[in-house]
C-alpha cells in the first residue's frame, strides 16, 4: 500500500511539473505576444494618428496638388468661358486703343512729337480698328485654343502651383517622427505598413488568448484536481502548493500583461474636393493601452504628489499585497507550528484580504471599461454622418485584453485556494480567528 502511495506521489509530482512548466511557457507566450502587440498598436495608432492625416498640412497639400494637377490636365475651354475671355478681351483691346488713340491728340507733347502724331492719325483708322475688336479677340482665342499655346499654359499654371505647394508643409519634427516609424518596421509609406502590420497583430493577439485559456483551462483543471484529493491528506500538499505556483504564475501574468485597450478613430471620411473623391481611412483619435505595472510606472514617473502616492498604493494593494498573500499562504501550509503562530504570516494568509483590494480592482477594471466603451460609444456616433458630398464612419475599438482575464481568473482561483486552506486547516483556523 506505502509502494502504491509512493508511486503516486511521484506521478503526481511529475503531473504537476509538467503543467507547471506548461503554465510558465503559457504566461510567457501571452506576455510576449500581448506586449509586442501593444507596441506595435501604439505605433500603428501614432502613424494613423490624426495629426499625421486628416489634421496633416502635408497629406492635404499631397491630395490638393494630385486633384489641381488632374484639374490643370484636363483644362479646356468651354463655351461660357470662352465668351467670358472674348468680353474681357474686347475691353483691353478696346482700351490700348482708346490710349493709343489719346496719345496722339497730346497737347503739351513736343513739336516733332505732334507733327508725327498728326501724320498717324492722318493715315490710321481708329474706328475702323476698333470694329475689327472681336476678330482679334476670337484670333487670340484660337491660338490660346491650340494644343502647342494649351501645354505651355498648363506647365506655366502647374509649375507656379508647385512653386507655392513647395512652401506648404508640416512642422519637420511631426513628419521625422512618421519616417522614423516607417523605417523601423521596413515599409516606405503608410499604406504599405497599414497592409503589412493588421495581420501581424491579429495573429499576435489570437496568440496571446489562446495561451490565456491555456493559463485559465490549466487553473480549472488545479480545481478539479482536489475533487480527486480533497480527503487524501498525504496528496494535499503537494496539489496545494502547485496551486499557489499557479496563482502566482496567473496573478504575475495578469499584472504584465495589457489589460483594457481603448482606442476611437475615424474608420473612414469620404467627400468631394474640387470635383475629385477625397478619402482618409483609419484616422486614430485616441488610443492607449497599459497593464498595471504600465499604470504605475507613468503615474510615479509623473513626480506630482497625488499622482505618485495613487501609483504606490495601486502597487502596494494590486502587486505587493496579492504576491505577499499567496507566498504567506504556501508558506503557512507547508511551515511548521513555529511558523504559523508568526503574526505578519498569519496576517497576510488570514486578515490581508480585506486590505488587498482585489476584488475592488477587477470592479474597478470592468467598470473602467464599461464607462470608455459607452462614452466613446455615444461620442463616436456624433462623427458618423451622411452627405451628399460627405460620409464618415467612426468606430470604437475599445476592448479587454488578457491581462484583465488573467487577473479574474487569478482572482476566483484564490478565493477557491483560501476556502480550501480553511477546509483543510479547520480547527487549526478557528483557534486564530478567536485569538
């Protein structure tokens, strides 16, 4: 009977070795994969940021100066401005006459000035040129129509254009920033990036669940595990302690990785510009995403008081508290009487739970993400808008990632251990909490 006892310890030693490691690569594998995915958000959500597209001067002077020089390329006269150009025409042609005319009645000019004048207006008809205004007109109209006059008055137009664009542009510290993003991940444009990033990230976080329900499925399955040894003392221990492994492995995950993602953009604005379709997709308003450590780091890097004593206190009862517990606890059930009359150990297995705040943080978190989802929810809807020459669509992409699953879970699954330790340690536990 001690043989077969023996025999099981050991496969049930080597069981729990194997999940054991199993978890680590899981929590390591979501970490990995949740915080390259941020990264790579943040620096899709920088280079489609608003500031960089829609409220870009550059992208706008890029889309102007591509419609302008379609417009200048197809430029043709029509009728309505063709009989515009003929009056205006007429009046200048009419007026240099009427100078040229006034000229030679010129009083006070000299005396060979006036004998030449007298001489001119002896011989030149001006009422009879004046007459012949609009065939000049149409003349210069037909040439100005031919296609050699058209191509130099379209490179005239355009490069005067170009002159002008040239001198429009972004601040240069705004588009060195987008270059910079670019070039870091290997793409020449944004389109490009855009197209070679959204399956990146997608797989990264179908990748980072997956492994979640891993860490989850492998935390059910501790649970199940004491149904098999709930009333088997000599196997208690050794499940009990592979579960504080795995709490601790699930809490240390959770805090790593990202927990809420909010993120509220322009999926797509489409109106007509100077008779030309003008499109932006994808225009990022806001975007953020952080795990508590995250949380901590910025608030205490903020050097404000309030902002550095929230940072400390999230550390003090989400990190330290939680990891402290779980440590005490394990170190409770396999210590020896010595151990277990400690007073910071008992107070860490037995009273830290009010003081730890977990379950007011997981709220906290739910309601977080509540409160963005429908806030941005409403606020985006006031973008969404249908034109005849203008539609928007705006979207809001806010959403819980693993970090957030991976807290609940560590959560529940230490509510279920501290229930157990209770069962197990029964008379043991009501001696203290009299005491």
């Amino acid at each position: 009977m001690r043989g077969i006892t023996i025999f099981v310890k050991i496969l049930l030693s080597i069981l729990i070795i194997t999940i054991s490691a199993m978890l680590s690569y899981a929590a390591h594998k979501v970490v990995s994969a949740s915080n390259e995915r941020s990264h790579i958000r943040k620096d899709y959500s920088e280079i489609n940021n608003i500031n960089h597209g829609l409220l870009s001067v550059n992208i706008w002077r890029d889309h102007i100066i591509k419609i302008v020089s379609t417009q200048i390329d197809d430029f043709d006269f029509n009728k309505k401005q063709e009989e515009a150009l003929r009056k205006e025409l007429d009046d200048l042609l009419n007026a240099i006459i009427s100078q040229a005319e006034g000229s030679l009645h010129e009083k006070y000019a000299p005396f060979k000035e006036r004998l030449k004048n007298k001489a001119i207006d002896k011989f030149v008809n001006f009422d009879k040129i004046r007459q012949s205004i609009p065939s000049y007109s149409q003349t210069i109209i037909d040439e100005l129509n031919k296609t050699k006059s058209k191509k130099r008055l379209k490179f005239i137009a355009r490069d005067k254009f170009m002159e002008l664009a040239a001198k429009t542009k972004d601040s240069g510290d705004s588009h060195a920033r987008v270059e910079t993003l670019l070039a870091k991940y290997g793409y020449n444009n944004v389109e490009a990036f855009n197209a070679g990033t959204t399956d990146k990230i997608e797989s990264l976080q179908e990748v980072a669940y997956f492994y979640t329900y891993v860490i989850l499925g492998i935390l059910v399955f501790y649970l199940l595990l004491w149904l098999c040894f709930y009333k088997k003392i000599g196997y208690q221990k050794i499940v009990f302690i592979a579960s504080i492994v795995a709490a601790l492995i699930a809490l240390v995950a959770g805090l790593m990785a990202p927990m809420i993602e909010i993120d509220a953009r322009i999926k797509e604005l489409n109106f007509i510009l100077i008779g030309e379709p003008l499109v932006f997709y994808n225009q990022v308003i806001f975007f953020q995403s952080k795990s508590i450590l995250e949380v901590v780091k910025v608030l205490v890097s903020n050097h404000k008081f309030d902002s550095v004593l929230v940072g400390i206190l999230i550390l003090v009862f989400s990190v330290v508290f939680p990891i402290t517990k779980l440590i005490s606890t394990g170190i409770y059930y396999i210590g020896k009487k010595q151990i277990k009359d400690n007073k910071v150990i008992n107070f860490f297995v037995f009273k830290s739970g009010k003081w730890s705040m977990v379950d007011v943080l997981v709220v906290a978190i739910f309601m977080s993400y509540i409160g963005f989802n429908g806030i941005f929810d409403t606020q985006m809807q006031h973008l969404s808008v249908e034109r005849e020459y203008l539609s928007t669509i705006a979207t809001n992409k806010t959403s819980l990632q693993p970090g957030v699953l991976l807290f609940v879970g560590y959560v529940l699954f230490g509510l279920a251990l501290a229930a157990i330790l209770k069962t197990i340690e029964k008379p043991l536990f009501k001696k203290r909490v009299a005491k």
